[in-house]
C-alpha cells in the first residue's frame, strides 16, 4: 500500500529521517512506534505531502505518490484543529465537501457516525462548546467520512476517556475490516499490541524493526514473564518455571508464547 525508499528529512542541522524505508501492506494496522522525537511526525507529514522529502522516494500502490492521492486518505493530526466558532455538525459538513462529497451524502454518513459515536445531541453545539474528548471525536468522524483507503491516525486516543478509548479502537478494527488500511502513530506499546498486525520502530530518524507483530515478538522476546500476588495460587495448567516466596508477595515465573494480557487472563480463569 505506502512504500518508502531512502527518505530522508533535515530541519537545519537536526535530520528528522535518514534514509528509511519502510513497507505498509494493503489491508494491515501498522502500527508506527517510536519515542517523541524519532522521526514517526516527519514520515506521517510527506505521506500527507504537507512536506516533502528532501531525497528519496513514497509510493502509493505500484506508482509514486501524487497529488491527488490525498483525497484517497484520511488524517487526523496529533495536533488537532477545529474551528472554534463553527457549529459541530456545519463543520463536519463543511470538511466532507472539501474531501468531494455532496451536501446530502455528507450529512447521510455523518448523522450515521453520530450515532455510532453517541455523539447525535452535539450536532448543533459549538465546537468551542465542547469537551476534549466529544472533540477528538467530532475530528475522527471527519478523517473518516469520506472513506478513505488509507487511514493515519497520530495518537488518536489523547484526551479519550477508557469507554471512548476502547469506541474508537472497535471503530478503527472495523474500518480495517471494511478494507481500508490503517497507520496508527503511538508511543504507547499497549495500544499497538493490542490491535495491529504489523509494526515499524522509528528511532532518531532510523528504521530499527519492521514487520508482522508476532514474528517480531516471538524474536525479541523470550516468552518468561514474572506475576506477583499477595496469596499463594496454584496457577493450573501454567508452565511454572519457578515459585518464589517474599514478604511482599508470591512471584512465579512461567514460560508462555502468548501476549501478557492473555496470560493474565488464562491465570485469572485458573483460579476462580
């Protein structure tokens, strides 16, 4: 879907990118890992061509990317940006038709996101009006009214309550379904884990790792993890590498190949 060939980036002395090449497959949830700083903005940034690299080359497809690729994507910033004064549902229309939609398709789907979003009652207040969080999502519906094949969300759950976090995360998985592909922008593991296929590690300007995520886990990661529990626990059925007995709590150590949030579960139902 978005290859990448030696792209490369400055800002005066500071190199964003140094020559990174990177592969984000048609239908996947990529997931763009990095600390703040290590060059995942920059990238996001000449995919939208909002800038452009200063060597090297982004295709969409089989071809390079062009200018009209950008109405075949949809965006939603870390830095997010609404006009204040607007009415929700006049700005979401007003967006839509700037994506090529008419007045009466975009009202159609935007009245169906706001009610999948549990947002209809706002539609007539004013963005400034709003919470941060009913405005993150007034920003996700219009990324994605327009049906875009490729989504980019950079940190979409900041200001997200844990109800609206996991709205938008089924929401996402369901778009990916649908076919579009997603590149998702995090610094936050635990959300990456949970929902994407293929991750890419950008660090100061470099791809460190890509590639599907269980092929990367099962290569970086020995499988042992280390629980500790006020009482004692059989943990049945568990492959125990060992008990260890403390004042502050029963450790176990056990060999497993599945995700963390799996084992959790597993010692939870083996213990009700």
């Amino acid at each position: 879907m978005i290859r990448s060939e030696n792209v490369t980036k400055q800002y005066g002395a500071k190199v964003a990118l140094g020559g990174i090449n990177m592969n984000i497959p048609k239908g996947s949830i990529y997931g763009l890992l990095g600390p703040n700083g290590a060059g995942k903005t920059s990238f996001i940034r000449i995919m939208n061509q909002i800038t452009a690299p200063d060597s090297g080359n982004v295709y969409f497809g089989h071809r390079e990317l062009e200018p009209s690729d950008i109405a075949r994507i949809g965006y939603l910033p870390e830095e997010r940006g609404l006009y204040k004064k607007m009415k929700v549902g006049e700005q979401v229309l007003y967006l839509a038709k700037l994506k090529g939609l008419s007045a009466a398709e975009a009202k159609s789907r935007a009245k169906e996101w706001f009610i999948r979003l549990e947002m209809e009652s706002f539609w007539e207040n004013k963005v400034e009006d709003l919470s941060k969080g009913m405005a993150q999502k007034v920003q996700f519906v219009t990324t994605v009214l327009h049906k875009p094949e490729l989504l980019i969300f950079d940190e979409p759950f900041t200001g997200f309550d844990p109800i609206n976090t996991n709205l938008i995360k089924k929401e996402i998985k369901r778009l990916n379904k649908e076919g579009a592909t997603v590149i998702f922008s995090t610094h936050r593991m635990e959300s990456v884990e949970e929902i994407c296929d293929y991750i890419g590690l950008i660090n100061y300007g470099e791809v460190m790792v890509e590639g599907p995520l269980l092929d990367i886990r099962r290569h970086y990661m020995n499988g042992t993890y280390a629980f500790t529990t006020k009482t004692e626990q059989p943990f049945t059925g568990m492959n125990i590498l060992s008990r260890d007995h403390q004042h502050t709590g029963h450790t176990i150590t056990i060999k497993s190949d599945q995700y963390p949030r799996d084992i959790i579960q597993q010692l939870a139902d083996s213990n009700e």
